[in-house]
C-alpha cells in the first residue's frame, strides 16, 4: 500500500493535476470533510476504476455550517484518512487550512435557487452556499473529470448536479450509493457523536425508511400515509427526534401528495449531538416501483 | 486577413480549446456583446500578443438587462464583427444564440456582494449577478489562461477580478486600457444609439473627468469639491443627464470622501436612449497622483 501524496497548497494540487491533464490523463475529484468511512471509500473506489488520477480533498468547510452548528467538534483524524486513502488508492489527498481556502474573507458566492429551498436548506440557512461555493473552488483548483458524491446527502447531489449543469462546469458529477451499516444505519462522519444508546436508537431512521418503502412496494403512493407512518415509527423513539421526513419530486425536490413520478423520501433527525440524514429514492416506470435504499456494507 | 472560425455551439468551442491545450497552447478569452470598436480590438490585440489560441465570445447576454434596459435594441452586426476579429487575428469567434447558453432557466447564480453595491450596481439590480454568471459559465466553456476585459467598465472589471481570485479560477484576468474617440468620448456599442447631436453633447462626459482630473492634479483632494465640478459641468449639458458620479476606493468601490489612497472617479449618463460609462484612476504614491483616463485612438 503507498500512502496518497498529502499536499496542502492550492498551487501544489494544480501543478500536479496539470501534470496529470498534459500526460492524457483523467481527473477524478472526492470531495470530502475527512473522518473516513466505507461511503467515502466506496466513492474513492469509484473514482480509481475511472481515472489516472484520483485527489481526494479532505476540508471541513467553515462557510457550510452555521453559527450553533458542529464545526469545532466535527471529527477529524488525519493520519487514519490517510491511511484509509492509501488503502483505495488514492493518488493524492489535498488537505488545506482554512487559511489556505479563504486567505480573505470571500465576497463571491455560488447559490443555486429552488433546489435549496425545502428538506435540509430551510433548516441550514446559508449551508448550500457554504457547499456550492467551496465545490466550485474545489473544481477550478482540482479541473476533475469526474467528481463523485454519495446518495446519503441526496439534496448536495442534486444542488451540485445542478450546478455544474447550470455553470457549465466540465465535469460529470457521479452519484454513488448510499452506504448502511450491517444494521442499516446510513454511514455518516457524525455517527462519531453516538453514544452506544444513541447508536441503537439511530436504527429506528432505516428502520422507517424501510417499512415505508415496504407501503409504496405494496401500492400506497399518499405522502399523507407513507409520511405519517415514518413519523409515528420515529415518535416513538424517544432518543430520536425527528428535524423533517418529507417526500418529494425528484427532480424538483419540491414537496408532492402522490408519488406519480420519480421521488425522493428524505429524513433528517437529531440524535444526541447528531444531526442524522437518511433518504431513499423511488423510481416510478408505469406502474412499477423500484426503491432504492442503498447498499449494506460488511466488514471483511 | 483570415476570418476567424465561426462556431455556434458550446462542445465545438471546447473542442477547439482542448485541441489547442493538448498541444500546449494558452487560450485567450475576450468576452464581448459585439458591435466592435476600436476598445474591442484593442483587447483582441492583447489577447493575440499573448496567446497561441484566441477565442472571442460574442453573446448579448439577456441576464445582465433590466426588464427596462435596450436588450432588444442592443446593436448586432455579425458580418462587420467577423471582419474586425479577423483583422486582429482571432482565432475563433463563439457567437452562440440564448437557447444554447441558457437551454432552460439557469437557477445558479454566482454573486459577488460588496463591490457591487454602488454605482452601476446600484443603478442596476441585478445587473452583476448577471455578468458573473455569463462569465463564470464562458470561462467553464472555454478555459482561457488569461481573460481581457476594459477599463471602461471599471466596475465589471473589479468585480470579475475577485470572482476569479475568490473561486480560484483559474484565469489571469487583464484589465486593458479605456479607448476614447479622438474628441474623447469614450468608446462604447451604444454610442450607436446616438443622433449628432447628442454625440456632440456626451463629450461633456470626458471633457468633466478631464476638468476633475486637472484639479486633481493641481492638489485637490476633497470628494465633495471633485465631484461638485463634475456634477456641475455635465448640469449645463441640456441633452445630458448624469446618472451618477462618484469618487470611490479603487479596492473597495465604497465612497470615499478624500483622496488618500488609489481611487475610481466613476460617472454613468443618459444621453438620448444610451447610457454611458466614463471614469478615470486615480494612484496614489506619497504626495503624488497619476490619473489614467485612457487611451485615444485616431483613425489610421
């Protein structure tokens, strides 16, 4: 195994993708804030089997949290991530100081409109920004080809998606599986926060998902329903406290009554410290249903 | 004289420039609306003295006009603009149609907030937002190394700078000189828009900032007193209405009440149905001031 090659300056990272670009090669980008599990690292598998180059940036991003959030708690552990990168293959891991990023306090802002109005941008004012904002400087600094994101954050995909669309970026933005623990519990960086009693009450989210996608496979399409009964499976856990369970159009993400077309069934909720995400996606063809819920994760 | 090579479409564009960048070329940009002058082919001349590729965007971008503005009127003359970029030996000439810029509504907008606060900004909402976007979206077409722009619009200027410097673009971006008519009247598409008449009347534009700039240099410093002169000069100008002028921080752009430091005394005028832009630097070194007001250019 060889350790990824840790750069921290921003005219390190272009010269070596530039080298990369000028030998023919292609540039896969993970984006990520670090504290790595098997959602990052199934992201940086995808990026090797598709490219010369894989960079994986490691930065938790001031701008994308807001003033009571969890920005000096949120979990870092450097020497591990990079080990973990070694381990996918990861050619470097661009890991800058906020110094680094914002040598200034920046006046420019990317902000993708209608997408971030409902599920997580109403209840993080300011946080797509903060996203959009340092993905773009991520992409001009790194020039990917690909840039992969995982399915747990659906709404940053699509935001991103958009905004590539929108800007004309030249990269294809990837959207990878959402990654569960054994026990169904999506993988996130914030599990970290859990006690062990906290842990086990967290199931209840996959849980809901789960017994609702089981009501739309058996023909319920009302939001009314499928919500309410996500909800009162949540109520009933008192460690849990639901933030929203919504469903809405796909594309759109804007609220629907009845699955008639592509949706997306997204929760967030707060468990001890943690502010949990879990979603599934519905993809309606005629009459059929096909429910993704992401893929399970085993340890070796 | 060759013509330069005429392409519509976004992924020819990027083609062209891939090509030149595999064999090691850089690629100038000059973003323009068209209706050449001799302001646009001075930026064309920088851009070819500097770069293997050169790429002149010609696209009258309806995002940065007000509901009210002369998007409708602006002036278009392909054929002469095809002459013009191939006299100044463009390469290639992007004139792409609205459709294949904006293929359905773009909800992402890059901002830059502060320095676009006052003068045309203020004059303008949503004008900037506008610029930036259209710009950041060229750039992602195109990939130029360098990008040139006018002095003339001063504030457009600064506000790309710190996009590019903010979203790590990567992009050098050249302010060139402003180009003014041999009677001073600084060079513009719209000046298209006027009668003789009124051509005559907007040299009060120059001839003010000239007056300004000599009491400049005769040591006056006093906002109030520079800008009272301007004001007054363009008053008995009957066909002639300011829109604004203002003395403003070369840096910042927010007003300023003395000259102590670099500054932008920035005017925008209503001359008949166009609305002009004049300015003059003001650099700042000990007790010393050099004032730019620009380049003329004489008729071979």
């Amino acid at each position: 195994m060889t350790l990824p090659t840790l750069l921290r300056r921003i005219d390190e990272v272009r010269a070596a993708c530039d080298d990369a670009r000028r030998a023919g090669g292609t540039i896969g980008l993970v984006p990520t804030m670090g504290f790595f599990h098997e959602g990052h690292r199934s992201l940086m598998r995808a990026a090797r089997a598709a490219n010369e180059l894989v960079v994986v940036s490691l930065f938790v991003n001031p701008t994308q949290f807001g003033p009571s959030e969890d920005l000096a708690a949120y979990p870092r552990d450097l020497d591990r991530d990079t080990q973990a990168a070694g381990d996918e293959g990861v050619d470097v891991l661009f890991a800058p100081s906020v110094d680094e990023m914002y040598p200034e306090p920046g006046v420019t802002t990317v902000h993708v409109s209608g997408l971030t109005d409902g599920l997580c941008g109403a209840r993080r004012p300011g946080h797509f920004d903060g996203v959009t904002t340092v993905v773009a400087k991520l992409f001009s600094i790194v020039g990917p080809c690909r840039a992969y994101f995982g399915r747990k954050d659906a709404q940053q995909l699509a935001v991103i998606t958009r905004m590539a669309r929108d800007l004309d970026l030249p990269v294809e933005v990837v959207g990878c599986p959402l990654v569960r623990e054994p026990d169904g519990v999506a993988m996130s960086s914030r599990n970290a926060y859990l006690t062990d009693e906290e842990r086990a009450a967290a199931t209840v989210l996959s849980r809901a998902l789960a017994s609702a996608a089981d009501e739309i496979s058996a023909g319920e399409r009302e939001a009314a329903a499928i919500l309410g009964g996500v909800r009162a499976r949540i109520a009933d856990e008192p460690l849990v406290e639901l933030d929203y369970a919504e469903l809405v159009d796909a594309a759109t993400l804007a609220p629907i009554e009845r699955i008639d077309a592509d949706a997306l069934l997204a929760l967030a909720a707060f468990v001890g410290r943690a502010r949990l995400l879990d979603n599934c996606s519905v993809t309606v063809s005629g009459d059929h249903v096909t429910i993704d819920q992401g893929v399970v994760a085993f340890a070796p």
